[in-house]
C-alpha cells in the first residue's frame, strides 16, 4: 500500500531525525538493523531510544563511532554567533585522519548491502544529490569530490538508514512545504562558514526548496538532510483536507533554544464533505510547437496523473493559428503537471484555476457478459443508477469477438445491469 508522508521541518532536518522519525512512523526496526549490519564497513553501533524534548516523547536514533572513526557531531562544537567565547583552539580533535571516501567507493558500498532495490536507489540517489552539491560547494567535480564529514562512517549509516525505512513504510508521496533554517556561522573543516552552509544552498537552490530563515544560532539543515528532502520530495503542497494517520516524532542530538525535533505524518487525503468539490484547470496558449509535440504532452500529462487534457484551437495575436492547451488536475498534481508542460512546450506562462465541480457519486466494477469480462462505470443518482463500459473493455472484447465497437458497447450495457 503506498503512503503520503508529510514532513514538518520546523526545526530544521539532519539524518538522523529523519530515521528516527520513521522509526517512530513504524518503520520495521529488525529489518533497519540487519540492513545497518550488512554494510561493507566497520566502526559503528547504532542506537534506538525514547527521549523526552519540550515534554514531548521521541525517537532518537544514534550512531555511536569508535574511537577511530570518531566525528563528534558534525558541527555543534564549532557553532559561533553564541555570546560565550569559542575561540580557545580546542579544536584537536579534528586532526583524526578520517577515511575520506568519494562517490565511487560509497556507491560501491550501498551496492555490496543487502538491502531491497527500492532502498539502494534512494540511498544513491541522495549521495548523487550530495556530492553534487559538495562539489559544487568546494568547485570540484563530482568524480572528485571527497565526503569529509559527510563521508565519514555516520552519514553513510544515517543515508542508508532513512532510505531502508523509507522503502519499508512503502512510502511514494512526501510532502514538505518549507525547510526551516538557522542563521550564524558554523565551523567545519575548512574554517568558519556562514549557515545555511554551502552544500545546503547548492542543494535547496538547485531542487528549488523553499527555505524559512528563523534566528536561532546554528545550523538546522544539514547537507544530508537537504539532500534526503531533495531525493524524495514530491510536492510542496498539502491537500486541502486530509486525515492524518499516524504521527512520528524524530529527536536531534542539538540542543538550540527551539526543541530540535522532526515530526512526520502519514496523511490521507479526504474528499470535501460538501456536494461539490475542487478541481484544478491549467491553460496555456501554445502557437508554436508540432503537432507530433502536443499529442505527445498529451499522452505524458494523462500518465502522470490529469484527470484529462484537451486542446482547442484558437487565433491569437497577429492572426496567428495556435492552440489553447487545457488540463484538468487534483491539487497535489499541479506541480509536477506544470513541470511537464514547461519542459515538453515552448510555453512560458501557465494559467491556474481553481473550479468547484458537482460529481455524481460512482464505482468501477467488473461484470460478466456473454463476450467476457469488462469493466464498466457506475454511477449514482436520485432516481436510479446508470453504466458506462470502459472504453478498454469495449476495445479488447471488439478484437476478440470480431464485432463493432457499437455492438460489443450496446451487448455490455444490456448485459450488466443484472449486476449492479
């Protein structure tokens, strides 16, 4: 069963509050733990607890390094802008040799875990998004970018663990609307540098993810969690009536004067309760492209979920001939709907409306008849029911029975009212 995930990244997300927000969602913790224990590296436990943040109980999911590999938290030590002194120069600890691994060899690492398909292309894809967004950070390549805390043995858990969890919960839709951010300067490798950190920038730009800056000193994104929300982010909107399901509460390790916590909600989304509901039309005048690129739009837009798409010929300035292109659409669809029409047209402007509709209340059923089994449509009214055959069904059973697509329509409609 696929699930709509709602993110509310009101104080920032790292990795970590991600997993343990999953975890908290009921993502299977003996299936994360065998998964964590099939990866090709060494120096690492994790950690699952309850903890208590503003009064309110979390997850906390904690990779626990060996001294070896040790990384202290990636950059709480070296937060600057708080009135006490940072600048004693206790920072030795930062001269441990960590293993500094680029792209090739982590891939290689996510390629030899067993973990499901589903899990291993989440993690890749949110280590491509990261070590294109560190690259363009330090102005290298990605073939030669090398993770520095990023690739340490914590994040390649932390990646690895929210796309299993991810993957477990069969999660296809995630909805985060804004990624609330910190302000000041952290320190890291490489000095001080001000937050939103290069990497989060480079990420949050390049996937065009609304950032909300609040005052609170230090760093609430990190680069992989920017990362995380850019791999699976499908829309920035909430539908307009939803029930939510279940509630996750995901605990960092922070301690800023907001509670660092990531909460997650599995959402359904309801129908308004009134008689009519909303639907969406988008409309754009298109007056140069082929015919061949319209009717292929068309077909794209129908897979990727509009309800319908018809274009209407119209003359436009200077007498021109063009077409009026029309998509009808659920909400949580504009986004991705509009992405398709400015990609595949040449059009730089779309229209959007709001509409209320009336609907006739109706179910897709199967029914025998006497050419086979078809689908058809019911719907319901005040002074009975009506059925429509499926235009599939109709077609298929034409070709088997060597009848018109009138005959084959009439005998289903004749024939399926015993059933209903």
């Amino acid at each position: 069963m696929n699930q709509t995930l709602y993110l509310e990244c009101y104080s920032g997300i790292s990795g970590d509050m991600m997993t343990a927000a999953l975890l908290d969602l009921g993502a299977d913790e003996k299936v994360l733990s065998e998964a964590l224990e099939s990866l090709p590296i060494k120096g690492f436990r994790t950690e699952v607890t309850r903890v208590s943040k503003a009064g309110l109980d979390a997850c906390d999911f904690h990779v626990i390094l060996d001294r070896q590999h040790e990384n202290h938290d990636h950059d709480m030590e070296y937060l600057h802008g708080h009135s006490h002194d940072h600048s004693h120069g206790d920072h030795g600890h930062h001269s441990h040799d960590h293993e500094h691994r680029g792209l090739a060899e982590i891939l290689e690492i996510l390629c030899r875990a067993q973990i499901t398909d589903g899990a291993r292309e989440k993690a890749v894809r949110i280590f491509e998004i990261l070590a294109e967004a560190e690259a363009k950070a330090h102005g290298t390549s990605i073939e030669k970018v090398h993770f520095h805390e990023v690739g340490a043995v914590d994040s390649i858990v932390d990646i690895t663990a929210a796309a299993v969890c991810l993957d477990n919960l069969q999660i296809d839709k995630v909805i985060i609307p804004v990624l609330c951010e910190g302000s000041g300067s952290v320190r890291c490798q490489h000095g001080v540098i001000p937050v939103p950190v290069p990497a989060v920038t480079a990420v949050t730009s390049k996937y065009s993810i609304p950032l909300h800056m609040t005052d609170v000193q230090g760093e609430l994104v990190t680069p992989t969690g920017a990362a995380i929300a850019a791999a699976i982010r499908t829309s920035a909107r909430l539908p307009e009536r939803f029930v939510i399901e279940k509630t996750g509460i995901g605990a960092g390790k922070r301690e800023y004067e907001r509670p660092s916590l990531l909460r997650a909600m599995l959402i359904r989304e309801t129908e308004n309760a009134s008689a009519g509901d909303y639907i969406y039309k988008l409309e754009s005048n298109i007056d140069d492209c082929t015919g061949e690129a319209l009717g292929y739009v068309m077909e794209r837009l129908m897979k990727a979920g509009a309800r319908d798409v018809h274009y209407t010929p119209v003359f436009m300035k200077k007498n021109r001939p063009a077409y009026q292109l029309n998509v009808i659409c659920k909400e949580e669809d504009i986004e991705k709907l509009e992405g398709i029409i400015f990609r595949e047209t040449t059009t730089i402007g779309i229209r959007r409306q709001k509409m209320e509709r009336s609907v006739l209340k109706r179910q897709v059923k199967t029914v025998k008849t006497s050419l086979g089994e078809a689908r058809i449509k019911v719907c319901f009214m005040e002074n009975g029911m009506r059925a429509y055959p499926e235009y599939e069904s109709v077609r298929e059973l034409c070709r088997k029975n060597g009848l018109s697509f009138q005959e084959t329509y009439q005998r289903i409609a004749e024939e399926c009212y015993g059933q209903i």
